[in-house]
C-alpha cells in the first residue's frame, strides 16, 4: 500500500488518486550530474526539501523487468478497493547511495540506513493500467 508519492505534473497527481487511490502530491524534480559521474535527486515541495539523494552508478547495463516478478498493488479508498497488475522494463545498473536524506515529517527518516541493494532504472517504460474497482467487504 502506496501512503505517500511526489510525483512532477498535475495529470500524474489526478489521474493517481482517481484511477489508483494513490495520495499523490506535486513535487518538483532537480536532477543534477555531479563530477565523476554522479548524481544527486532532489524533490522539493514548494521552498521544502522533502528528499535529497546522491549516488554513484557501477558497472554495465542490463536488462530491467517487472515478468521475473509480477506486480500488483491494491489501495484502499471510499470503502472501494483498487487493485492493479503492472509491468515495465528498461535497464538497469548497480548504484551506491553516498547521501540520503528525507524530510522525517513527511516520510519515515532513513538516513541512517544502508541499502541492501541500489538499482538506477534507466529508460524504464511502465505500463499501469486502470484498476479494477470492488467494494471493500
């Protein structure tokens, strides 16, 4: 269950809420290439940082996909249900998170965590289709 997501245009943030119950908000995105290859993200919400990551990409590239394990996502809004299967593929690479920090009243504060495991997605198509709608019993 999907609590909270920015997401960078306003289609995106009506269209979650009404096709999928996802609580979208608006966010801005800066992608910023840093020296010897990395990369930071980070997502603003009017003049507040909600999240600021920076890593570094390793190795070649391989093929990403969602069939090595199927997807599906049910939400829960206005005593309906909405259940949907997705799939998408792209390419991948391993990355290593050097810094990450989140706004700990917006979303639970993993600072201080190490990631098991970083992918960065690249060229990664998600298809998302509508959700079949149920009353919740």
């Amino acid at each position: 269950m999907i609590t909270k997501i920015y997401v960078s245009s306003e289609d995106s943030l009506v269209n979650g809420r009404r096709n999928w119950a996802i609580p979208k908000e608006r966010g801005d995105f800066l992608f910023t290439a840093l020296d010897g290859g990395r990369e930071e993200i980070e997502i603003r919400n009017g003049e507040s940082c909600v999240a600021d990551f920076r890593f570094s990409s390793l190795g070649p590239h391989f093929p990403l996909t969602t069939a090595l394990f199927p997807a599906s996502l049910r939400q829960y809004a206005a005593g309906r249900s909405y259940h949907t299967h997705f799939s998408g593929s792209g390419w991948g690479r391993l990355a290593r998170v050097e810094q990450m920090a989140v706004d700990p009243a917006v979303f639970p504060d993993i600072a201080g965590r190490k990631p098991f495991l970083v992918i960065k997605a690249e060229s990664f198509r998600l298809h998302f289709p509508k959700a079949q709608l149920a009353p919740v019993q």
